[in-house]
C-alpha cells in the first residue's frame, strides 16, 4: 500500500506569519490546525512525501525546486526539499505554502511535487490520480493543497455569493467522510464562479485513493472562512 495517508491544506500566503504581519495572529488557529494535519500525516510513517496543488498547468517538481514569497512583499525563498542553487523560483503558491508547511514541521523525509492545471477537468484529476498512485514505489502520504470557495460575505475576494456556503458544506462533508465519488462530482464551472482553488487538487486526490484501493477515513480538522475564503484542514487515513 504505497499511498498511507493524505492531509488537505488550505494555502493563502498570510498562513506565513511574516507575511501576515499584524495579522499574523489572526491566523493562529489555522496554523495551528495546519501544523497538527501534517503531523498526523507524519505519524502514518510515510518514507516520502508529495504535495499536490493547483498551477497555471499541470506538472511534475523535483526535490531541488522551490518557490517564493517575494510576490507577497517576503524576500524568501522556500525550498521544497534539497536546496536548489540554479534557476528560478518555479513553484506555484498552492505548492509554496505546501513546502513551507512541510519545512516548518521540521521532517527530513524527501518530497517531491505535482501540480494540476486550475481548469483541469474532472476526468483530468481522476486521471492524474490514478496515475500518481500508480507511480509511488515506497510508503508515500500525499499532501494536498487547495481553498475553498472566496465568495463567503461582500467583504469576500469574490464579494458574496448564496451559492458559496453550500459549497463549502459539501466540501468539508465529503472531506470528512473520505468520499471520494463527492469529491470527484464537484462542478468545475460553479468551482470557478465561487473561486474554489481547490476544487481539481481535492479531486486529484479522490482519484489517487480511489486507485490506491482500500478503506479510508476522513476527519476535518477545520472549517471556517475568516477574511471570506473558506479554509478546510483534513486528514485521510487508511482504516
């Protein structure tokens, strides 16, 4: 059973504290929440890690890539794995904030990274998933990046949208029961019309632990939707 666990993230840079500022403590809970799924993820004993989130296409990262925090007013650079002394920073945000989850709960495990085009198609993710758990060769947990909807009061990014607390619902309800048949049937237009980043790296995963096989449990860590954009934290584990 390559595939043992996976944990879902949500990845708005101010999770950084330094980025956050002032704000930083805010976010605290959802730190908090962050760092305990990824130690959950841990505990499973994976012997290597992949992140999954959404990019401007779909792709494959190597262990010396990294991403940065610059375009949020951070001069840092965060690296996914091993440092990489050539090149730019290539890494999109979902996978940024992935790897810097990742390098605050201090592991040494090596990790690699995938991300799924935004627009991918449901067919699309459930393909990709399929063929990532086909590729894993050891223990591997999967750890997965993605928002909910931005549509959550007119203060939101979206501004405000009815459809949007549903959404979310249906979201962390089949989070939480480790669905994968609900997460694959997720619309991909109302995805985008609520600005969901998650919606293709959640089915990504539904079609890897469908392939993976097995029983599987969910628990949602948590659900909530400061500044307006819904944040989800969960972890999937092996029954």
């Amino acid at each position: 059973m390559p595939l043992v666990a996976a944990a879902v993230c949500p990845h708005p840079p101010l999770l950084v504290p330094e980025v956050a500022g002032a704000a930083a403590p805010e976010l605290d809970d959802l730190r908090a929440a962050a760092d305990a799924a990824v130690a959950r993820l841990l505990a499973a004993e994976p012997e290597a890690l992949l992140l999954l989130g959404a990019g401007p296409e779909t792709a494959r990262f190597d262990a010396t890539d990294h991403g940065s925090l610059r375009p949020f007013g951070l001069r840092r650079d965060v690296r996914l794995w091993k440092v990489n002394r050539a090149g730019g920073d290539v890494l999109p945000l979902s996978l940024t904030i992935g790897a810097w989850l990742v390098n605050r709960s201090g592991t040494a495990l090596p990790r690699l990274a995938r991300a799924v085009a935004t627009d991918a198609s449901p067919a699309e993710c459930a393909a990709l998933g399929a063929e990532v758990a086909a590729d894993l060769d050891r223990r591997t947990a999967l750890l997965v990046l993605g928002d909910g909807s931005a549509c959550r009061g007119v203060t939101a990014p979206g501004y405000d949208d009815p459809r949007a607390s549903a959404y979310d619902e249906g979201v962390a309800t089949a989070l939480a029961g480790a669905d994968v048949e609900a997460l694959l049937g997720l619309d991909p237009v109302l995805s985008a019309e609520l600005r969901a980043a998650g919606r293709a790296p959640w089915q990504v995963l539904a079609g890897a632990v469908r392939a993976a096989g097995g029983d599987w449990r969910g628990d949602v860590g948590y659900h909530r939707a400061p500044y307006g954009v819904a944040y989800l934290v969960a972890n999937w584990e092996r029954v």
